[in-house]
C-alpha cells in the first residue's frame, strides 16, 4: 500500500477546521500523514491542531494565500502520492480506498479526480455536484475518454456501488472551464515535478492555473463517484470572487499556459485565440459597467474584429440602463 501525504490550508477556520481534520482521520491510514498549513492564522487555529496530538504535522507561516500554503505542503510532505482537504470541506469515508489503489494500478496516471458532493447549512445534501461547476452537458466519454467499471480494474471495496471511470488527457478540456474540485485530487509527485505547484501570484483560480499544468503532462483518470463534501457556509471562499476579478485572472491563466504551448496552439491555436477575444471583450465590459473607463479605453487596443461596433453597443446599454435608474 502506497502512502499519502494530505494537506490541509488554512485561514482562520477553527470554527470548521475540526471537522475537515476529522474527516481526513476517516479516511486514511497509520502510513499516511496529515500536514496542515497555517497560512497566519489569529483565531485559535494551532490550539485546536495540537489537540490531535503527533497525528498531524503542524506547519505555521505569515499569510500569503491558499496557493502559497498548498506549496508549502507540497515541498514538505513525504510520499510520492498528495492529496489535499480544504479546511471548510470534508472527505468522505471511502475516498481514499477508492482512490489510492487506482493510483498504485496505473502508475501512468499524473492525477485522479472525482465528482464531490455539496452540504447546505440544514444538513441536505446534493450529490454530483461537479456538473453544477463545470456546466459542460456533455458526458465524460467525450470529456475525457472512454470509460470503464471501477470493478473491471479494480475489487470495488466492502458493498461499494460500481461506478464509471474515464482516463485521457484533460489539457484541452480545462482551457474552458475547470472540472477538478481540489478535494478531490489525488497527484503523484515524481510525474508532476515542478508542475506541481499553485500559482502564488493570481487573487483567484491559483488551482485552476496550477490544473493546466498538471493536465499538459499526461493522462489522468475521473472517477464518477462523490469522495468529498463541499460545505456551504457564509465566511469567504476564492470561488466567490468578482467576475471581474475572475476574468481578468482567467486571461493571464491562458496566456500563461495554453498560449505559449507551441504544440497545443498549431493544432488549437483558432480556439484559444478566439477564448481570449471572448474574455477580453467581457474584460472592458465589466470595466465599463464599473465605472472603469480610463482603465478599458487603454486596453481596447487588445480586442479583436469588430471591437468598436460592439464597444460602442456596450456604452449604449449602459446609457440606457443609466438614464432608466435615474428615473
């Protein structure tokens, strides 16, 4: 049995930390470790940690964000297969009986990911929720690849109900929208190398930027089976950030990414170009609607086609929505 090394980031989440940290004791072994970045927490954080006793490594570090804490993790953790658990999420049970040995059978394999499940606040809870993430209508056949019964690679554990998975390349996949929900993710350290690594310098997606990477690198397996609960409360997520912020974050992922990727754009060069036109056009619009102007005329240079006849359509609907407000 190969061991895992989980990480677990943190800021100021001792009110949900507790229950993450347990979740993770469920699923794993006495092989594997536990290490939880605190990425300069001042709630309690270290106090509650250390009640779990030598189980869990405790690392402290000034606050840099969720992608700095994650490389912490990274460098420090031991085993060559690395997991993550994010402080307001759970894991359930049988993720890493699922997971783990399909890593161990298919050493090819950068990374494994799964669908999740997501708990509301009155205990309901919602499974495959990934869909509701990625929005793509499409099956996983197409997604990523054919795929087969967990049961024709592997023993389903104790009564598991059989499930699909899917194994190919996700690189082109993930240049439109993310599928992977960190909690989910399952990477061999000695495939990925310096891949590894979540971008430090983005206010959100730092995950998404890091999933390209990973995705260039070979194949990957999902499996279509919940092996983690994402938690709906009301403190702050990154995936709440501004559409704004959102966008402009996504145009510097794919320019730094599939743009500069010499093979992937003679093949897909049209379609990344014209995802960049598509982003730029919303990026000065959402400049435009926040009063932004001085910053979106610098950046009309960068738009593609008929950028003045749909700039000059964007400044009319907001007249328009203008004057209807001061009615």
């Amino acid at each position: 049995m190969e061991a895992i090394s989980v990480i677990i980031p943190t800021f100021n989440r001792v009110v949900l930390l507790r229950r993450a940290i347990e979740s993770v004791l469920a699923a794993v072994e006495d092989i594997d470790e536990i290490i939880v970045v605190d990425d300069g927490s001042t709630d309690g954080t270290e106090a509650l940690v250390n009640s779990f006793g030598d189980r869990i490594r405790y690392i402290k570090t000034p606050n840099r964000g969720a992608g700095a804490a994650r490389n912490t993790g990274i460098k420090t953790s031991s085993h060559d297969l690395v997991a993550f658990a994010d402080s307001d999420d759970e894991w359930l049970p049988e993720k890493m009986t699922i997971q783990r040995p399909l890593m161990s059978a298919n050493r090819s394999l950068v990374f494994c990911f799964s669908d999740f499940g997501q708990l509301y606040p009155d205990g309901k809870r919602e499974p495959h929720y990934l869909i509701h993430w990625h929005e793509d209508t499409r099956g996983w056949d197409k997604i990523l690849g054919p795929g087969s019964w967990y049961s024709e690679i592997l023993p389903l554990p104790g009564d598991q109900t059989d499930f699909r998975v899917h194994t190919g390349s996700l690189y082109r996949a993930e240049l439109r929208t993310s599928y992977i929900n960190v909690n989910t993710l399952l990477v061999r350290k000695s495939l990925a190398g310096s891949s590894f690594y979540f971008a430090e310098d983005l206010p959100t997606y730092e995950d998404w930027d890091c999933f390209a990477k990973l995705s260039r690198l070979g194949i990957c397996a999902y499996l279509d089976f919940d092996t983690a609960l994402q938690r709906s409360h009301g403190g702050p997520r990154l995936t709440n950030s501004s559409t704004l912020i959102c966008t402009q974050t996504r145009i510097i992922s794919v320019l730094r990414n599939w743009s500069v990727d010499r093979d992937f754009m003679k093949l897909h060069g049209r379609e990344v170009n014209k995802l960049l036109a598509q982003l730029r056009r919303r990026n000065v619009g959402l400049l435009l609607k926040h009063g932004r102007a001085d910053e979106a005329r610098t950046l009309i240079p960068t738009l593609q086609g008929r950028y003045i006849e749909w700039l000059v359509i964007r400044i009319y609907v907001i007249l328009v929505r203008f004057l209807r407000w001061r009615r």
